[in-house]
C-alpha cells in the first residue's frame, strides 16, 4: 500500500464547495495527525458528510486542497481510494448474505489472501463470531454498525471516515463502537468521525472541530475546547421549593419531625 510517513494523515486547506447557490463549505481547513482521532461536530446541513466525500474522492471540491495519507485527492485519487475505507451514514451491509458472507466478499473484492481466516478475525474482534452465520437481515442495529465498521477495516487502510457511526444505536451498541474506534486508532489507524454526539466527541476524539457557516470555527482538545469558555462563575440564586421540599415539609422528613414549620 503506498504511504508517505511524514505528511499527516489529513491535510485540509482553503476548501470549498456550493450546491448551486448554497455554499456549505467557504475555506475549510484542518488537520489530523497519523494515529489519531478527529471528531467533525456540526448541525445537520452543516457540511460534514460533504466534507468526507470529498477527502473519500466521491466528490470534488469548487476550491482548496485536500491531502489525505501524503496524496492528493483531487490529482492522486487512485492513490487516496487505496488508502482509505469509508463507512457512510447508512450502513452498507447486504441483508441477504451472513455477517461472514458479506466479510469474505469484501476480502475477495480486494484480492486479499486468505479470505475466511481475514472473516473469521473480523467477527471475532466485533464480537460478532456467534451470528456470524446468520443473515443479516436479523442482525440489530448495533450489529450491523459494527459488521460495517469491521468491512471497512479489511486490508488494513491508514485512514478511516465514519459518518455518523453511532446513530440511532442504543447505549450499549454505541459503547461497542466507540472501543472498536478505540482500538483502532490504538493500532495506528487514523480515524476521521462526524457526529452530532457531543459526548461522543468527548469520550473519542483526541482533536475536536466545529464546522459552522462553511468554516472551522474551533478545531482542539477537549482541554483546549473548554478554556474557550471562563471559568465556571459561582451563582446566587433564589431557590424555589421543589414538590420534594413541599411534601417533606407537609409530611415531615421522617416522623419525628412531623410538625416542622407549624412550630409546634
Ligand atoms: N447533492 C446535493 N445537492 C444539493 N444540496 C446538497 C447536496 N448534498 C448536500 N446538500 C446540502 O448541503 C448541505 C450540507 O449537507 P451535508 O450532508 O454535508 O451536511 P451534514 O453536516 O452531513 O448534515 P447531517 O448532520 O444532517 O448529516 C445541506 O444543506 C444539504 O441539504
Ligand atoms: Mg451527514
């Protein structure tokens, strides 16, 4: 697989990209270091599916330069699709085959060696070893998220783009997503994820950006993120009595203390 070490995984400069007279990217620029994980926060329309389609190469930008793992995405395209796996908003799985058909395919689409040993790898890292032989059309969302994510990781690409991995997924079925991130960013994967999340940016991501109004309006740690704010001011508030107040003074806290506010 052709890589370039010492360029970052993503470089993103001046991009911009208009559907018509709509301009939803107007001089986007980030980057993301090799190995890590870099969450894209931002409201629907915001831009961010269009922002990973154009670094995936599905799309071209009106303006700016995209580099991702050392290559070029609008001059080197070829290049940047071998480096790179892209699980979409909707998950891409085929609900007539297995959990382990749909792995295999993947393996013999990309010429790989050894197909069902890569499937069986697969299912087992995903915990999804015991449905593997089931359709998919049986599978609960969460499985399915995670049978997309483990299809994008055959061949070992440098680069990974999730969209939206955990929508719509239960607690649970999230927490599974986030260690399957985890673990590949641990081996040297470079994650790009969007999310509408913000919790999950907090528990994932290393860098944080914001894309709004077609730009990056804050792009940092988690630490970094929260110094944008000042310090936590302590307030003086007069407090109203909550139904929980009113019913223990009416009732008494415990029933020695019956007759509390009747001074008796
Ligand atoms: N092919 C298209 N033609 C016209 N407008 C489009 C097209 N694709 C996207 N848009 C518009 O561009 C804007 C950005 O869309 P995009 O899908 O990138 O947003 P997003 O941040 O991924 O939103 P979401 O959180 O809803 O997934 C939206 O207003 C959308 O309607
Ligand atoms: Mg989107």
């Amino acid at each position: 697989m052709p890589t370039r070490p010492q360029a970052p995984a993503i470089q993103v400069q001046g991009l911009e990209k208009s559907y018509g007279k709509l301009r939803v990217l107007r001089g986007v620029e980030f980057g993301v270091a090799r190995g890590s994980i870099f969450a894209l926060l931002g409201s629907n329309g915001a831009g961010k599916t269009t922002v990973v389609r154009i670094l995936s190469t599905l799309l071209k930008a009106d303006a700016g330069t995209a580099g991702v793992n050392g290559f070029d995405v609008a001059t080197q395209a070829a290049d940047v699709r071998e480096s790179i796996s892209l699980t979409g908003q909707f998950a891409a799985v085929d609900e007539i085959l297995s959990g382990r058909e749909n792995l295999v395919l993947v393996a013999r689409l990309r010429h790989l060696k050894g197909p069902g040993k890569i499937a069986d790898d697969l299912l087992e890292r995903f915990s999804l070893a015991d449905a593997g032989a089931r359709k998919v059309s049986t599978y609960s969302g969460g499985m399915r998220r995670r049978l997309d994510i483990a299809m994008s990781l055959i061949g070992n690409p440098p680069v990974i783009f999730l969209d939206e991995p955990t929508t719509g997924l239960d607690p649970q079925a999230r927490l599974e997503v986030w260690q399957a991130v985890r673990e590949l960013a641990g081996q040297g994967t470079t994650v790009l994820l969007t999310t509408q999340y913000l919790d999950e940016a907090e528990h994932l991501a290393d860098r944080i950006a914001i894309l709004h109004e077609g730009r990056i309006i804050v792009n940092g740690t988690l630490t970094e993120l929260k110094q944008l704010l000042p310090p936590a001011k302590v307030e003086y508030v007069e407090k109203q009595p909550t139904l929980e107040d009113v019913f223990l003074a009416l009732v008494g806290a415990d029933s020695k203390d019956r007759n509390v506010g009747t001074n008796a």
